[in-house]
C-alpha cells in the first residue's frame, strides 16, 4: 500500500517523506515551545513532542497542506489531553525546579542581586496563578506564540487568550508592586 506510485510517478511513502519534511519539521520548535509550557517539564515535553509527531507521520497523508502549525497544535492538544487522563499525579514531581541563572553580562553585583529577587518574584507570582492563565501567559510573553497560536494550542477562542494574558499580567504586576520590585499602584478589585 505504501509503495503504490502517485500521479507524479513517486511512491506514495516517499510524497509523505516529503510533506513530513515540508510541514512538521520546520514546526519542531513552536511544538517544544507549546510542549514545555503545557507539561512544565521538559522531558515531558520531548515525549509529547515525540508522540505528536509519530501521529503527525501516520496522519501526512491525509493533510492537505494548508495550516500546518495548526494542524500540528491539534494534534498536540488532543495528544497531551490523551496523556493526562491516563496519567496518575507523580508525587515526585516538583513544579519549582525552575533554575535561575544571573544575566551575568553586567558586573555590578548589587544590579545581580536585583535581577535575580525580580526573577525569583516573577516565577513565584506566575506560579501563583491558575494554570489556565499561567499557560498563556508563558506561551506569549515567554515563548514569543501569537495570540491565534495560543488559542490555536489551548482551543479556546482569541478573546480568552487575550482575557486571561490581561488578568495574568495584572497579578503579577500586583505581586511585584507588593514586593517593591516595581513602582505603581496595586489595584484594589
């Protein structure tokens, strides 16, 4: 069946080869982006990454070209839904092992100190948030997605990615105005 030859005289498994090589590959780093945002770890995000793109392979044919990202996050979405409901928690796992490394191009260690209480504060206060928010906001303003990637990723509609970016980035403003990381007002809701 895969060796049949199509109207241009290649078999049919070396079209989808080809199509694999045209629409998924280039995608591989926006898949690992989304991934790792979704699962919060990274070797979870390879195996999400991994699976999506086996299914991807077996499903190439069948794709017609257009919207490939989408198609892609689809198929990422519906893998990693697939994965949770057959997954027990794992006590183990420890969703603060974010490491911080210093920016260490600037040589004033005062500055240092600074920016890493502003990144501890920062992770602290996206963590803080529900994770229907904390997913959009790393996947905008952490791993550059547009709003219609996100809401592509997550299946919800672009208002949503918009709403919730809004109310995430305003917690943590609040939370980093409350630590006196950043001048303002907290809002009083």
């Amino acid at each position: 069946m895969g060796s049949e030859p199509n109207i241009e005289g290649r078999s049919n498994a070396a079209a989808d080869h080809e199509a694999f090589e045209r629409y998924v590959v280039p995608e591989l780093p926006a898949l690992l982006r989304v991934a790792n945002s979704l699962t919060r770890n990274s070797h979870d995000a390879e195996d999400l990454v991994q699976d999506t793109i086996v299914r991807a392979f077996k499903a190439i044919s069948g794709f017609d070209g257009a919207h490939p990202r989408a198609w892609l996050f689809t198929i990422l979405r519906n893998t990693n839904i697939n994965r949770n409901r057959r997954r027990r928690p794992d006590i183990f796992d420890d969703p603060h092992d974010a490491e911080l490394v210093p920016e260490t191009r600037r040589s004033d260690p005062a500055e240092l100190a600074e920016q890493v209480a502003f990144r501890e504060a920062v992770i602290v206060a996206l963590a803080t948030l529900p994770d229907k928010m904390r997913v959009v906001v790393e996947l905008v303003d952490l791993e550059m997605c547009t709003y219609a990637e996100v809401a592509m990723a997550l299946d919800i509609p672009i208002g949503t990615v918009m709403s919730r970016l809004h109310r995430g980035r305003r917690h943590i403003k609040e939370q980093l105005i409350a630590n006196g990381l950043v001048l303002g007002k907290a809002s009083t809701r």
